[in-house]
C-alpha cells in the first residue's frame, strides 16, 4: 500500500512530511578530494566522479519509489528526510537543461539502490541524466556520507554536491522540500560561474 496520508509520489505536502535537521553529518564534505570510485550508471557505463572534468551535479536521495507498492517500511512519511524522492528527481530533470547551461557538464542522481530498480525509475521519469547505484556503499563509505538504517537497508539522506574537476566545491545539506533543491543548486551554479 501507498502512504494513505500521501497517496501520490509526485504530489506531496510537504506540510504534513518532517523536515530533516541538520545533524552534522555533510559539514566535512565541501574541499574533499572524491575518492576514485566506479559505479554502476543506468546507461550502461561505469562512472567514477573523481574523473570527469569539468562541473558535475550529484543529487543524491535515500530511495525511488514505484506507484501502487508498499513503502519500504509503515512510517516512511514519518522519517525525516525519507519522503520526496521522485520530486526530488523530477526537480533536476525539469531543471536539466538550466542547470547545463549554468555550468554543469554533468548531472547524475545516487542512490544504494540496485541498478536494475533504478532503470526503472529512469524510464518511468524520462530522467535525462543517469542515475549512479552505491549498492555496495563504496562511495558513501569513501565520502563518510551521510546515512540512515531503514529496516534492513541502508539509505543515503538526502543532499546534492557541485563538484569541479573532483573536488567537491559545494554542499547542499539537509535538502528539504525535496522538490526545491534543483532551484537552489542552478541559483548557486549562476551565480558561482567557474572562471
């Protein structure tokens, strides 16, 4: 079942979803080297974000949901921070070509999610960047992301990086609505244009 107190993924209000905190857990993230970690992308390739030149947007979020199955777990809404996944994909892919033109030569999603769910996503979506797979948590392990115990999974919070050249330059951290944060990066993108 659906979330009876929020039967959609797309429309949320937001009014009724906790906010997360801010706990701490990106403050070390800004001026950190990305280690050299592959992933699995959903076009196929395998992605290491300590090697792509240029600006590159991660979004990252603690799991996709697929309309009509059950959440992961009862309280899903009640976690904060768990809720808005979908929005916070679509928000990026509304702002895809925006947030090229600002600078970003790449823009890819993250989650532990296998990369198999995540296709479906992809497509579901038409999502115009892929979405990267940390099932093995190498790169949030690597990063010291920031995590949370859902069940039996592990699941990155919510947050969004601007990387140049491997460097990560800034952290968006805690994000929240969810559906918002791909404004708030293209505002800073043009606002810190690469020189």
């Amino acid at each position: 079942m659906v979330s009876t107190n929020q039967p959609s993924l797309n429309e949320v209000d937001w009014s009724k979803i906790p906010a997360p905190q801010d706990d701490g857990g990106a403050r070390h993230l800004t001026g950190m080297v990305v280690p050299e970690v592959v992933l699995g992308a959903t076009d196929g390739r395998q992605v290491s974000l300590a090697k792509i030149p240029g600006r590159v947007v991660v979004f990252a979020y603690p799991r996709t949901g697929i309309p009509g199955q059950i959440s992961p777990v009862d309280n899903w809404d009640t976690i904060p921070g768990a809720r808005g996944c979908t929005p916070h994909a679509c928000g990026f892919r509304d702002l895809h070509k925006d947030l090229s033109a600002a600078g970003a030569a790449r823009v890819f999603g993250l989650s532990t999610q296998d990369t198999a769910y995540q296709r479906e996503a992809v497509e579901r979506l038409n999502l115009p960047f892929p979405l990267l797979s940390d099932e093995k948590l190498a790169l949030s392990h690597a990063l010291r992301l920031p995590l949370m115990q859902v069940a039996d999974m592990t699941l990155i919070k919510r947050l969004a990086l601007v990387i140049d050249d491997g460097r990560i330059a800034k952290v968006f951290y805690p994000v929240f609505p969810p559906d918002r944060n791909a404004g708030e990066v293209l505002a800073w993108l043009r606002h810190n244009p690469r020189s």
